[in-house]
C-alpha cells in the first residue's frame, strides 16, 4: 500500500516497519521542532486524524496540519487511509515505524536526544516521585546489549487506549561507557 493508499472504514491498518533510521537533516529538523515532536509521540498511541490531533494537541487544524506536512515530506509520518464522512474525506496519519534510531553516522547525536526530551517534559507534579536517576553500571558489552534489549521490550508494549497502562513516560535510555578512571588494586578503607 502506497503512501497515499485509501480504504473504507473496515480497511486493514498498515504496519509500521520496525525501525527508521534518521539520518537526513530533514528528519533531524522535523524531529527538532517541539510541536512536530508533541505529533509524533501522540501517534506512537494509534493512526489519527488531522481533527484528533488538533483536538488533542490544542492547536489550530492549520498550525497541525503545516506540521504533518513536514513531517511527512521528512519520510517520518505517512497517510494510512481515508474514507468519506458526512461530504467530506477524512484522512488517518500514523508514524512510518515503530521506532526511530539515531544513525551512527549523523553529525548530531546525544545532544539531539537530550534536548528532544527536555521538550516533552512535563512539570512533576507534588504526588509523583521523581524517576530521573543518574547512576554508573559496570557491565560487560554483552551485558549492555541485553539490558538495551529488555528495556526497549518492555516500552514496545502497545498503547490501550482504555487507560489500564497509565500515563505516558518518555524513556531516554543512553547506555553509554564513561570516561571514569579505575582505582588501583588495593586495601578498602573503612569496610
């Protein structure tokens, strides 16, 4: 089914590919801007109308649909299916994948991720704990790769839209070696 594909109310939803690889700095741009990004985690949730995103985003049909534009010519959005209502044609968009993976080969890199998600952060209310945790892991490479593993698992869960899975989190997961030197061998004080 092609970008532009069409079907009646009952049409089969298209898949999501598993992972896109951003690399161009049209993509980076599109994903760069604080509204695009806002678009693009309300339709990880399902495929959406130029309407339910107004609605749900608070902002003009005009304003969204400049944004789903570029975000469409950025390859990261596509049209999934219309169909006709009351005179009229609705349109669904949805996120081409399932995932976005920074290439290793792109210019921008942690700086990009950190400020996309200082973006969607949301002010912590005074009933909720705080989740953001710097910490050190000592791991094997193996090791690194299955916990990135498990981790990105557990967040691939489908959205339901009854509400039992609870808010949405970001997740910024950056397993990263660091710069920390080891201490020699020797007697630990104080245990």
């Amino acid at each position: 089914m092609n970008d532009e594909a069409t079907g009646g109310r009952g049409s089969a939803p298209v898949a999501r590919s598993e992972d896109l690889l951003v690399r161009t700095p049209a993509q980076f741009k599109a994903l760069g801007h604080p509204l695009r990004h806002r678009i693009v985690n309300v339709l990880r949730q399902r495929p959406a109308t130029l309407g339910e995103l107004t609605s749900a985003l608070d902002a003009s049909k005009g304003t969204i649909g400049y944004h789903l534009r570029v975000l469409r010519e950025a390859g990261l959005v596509r049209l999934v299916h219309t169909r006709q209502v009351r005179g009229g044609t609705e349109q669904y968009f949805d996120l081409v994948s399932a995932a976005f993976r920074l290439d290793t080969g792109a210019v921008v890199g942690a700086e990009f991720l950190i400020n996309a998600a200082l973006t969607e952060l949301a002010p912590a209310g005074d009933d909720e704990v705080e989740l953001t945790v710097l910490r050190q892991a000592f791991l094997t490479r193996e090791e690194a790769r299955e916990l990135v593993g498990r981790i990105e698992e557990f967040a691939a869960r489908p959205y339901r839209s009854d509400g039992s899975r609870g808010d949405a989190y970001g997740l910024l997961l950056s397993l990263h070696r660091t710069d920390t030197p080891t201490l020699p061998a020797g007697e630990e004080e104080g245990v």
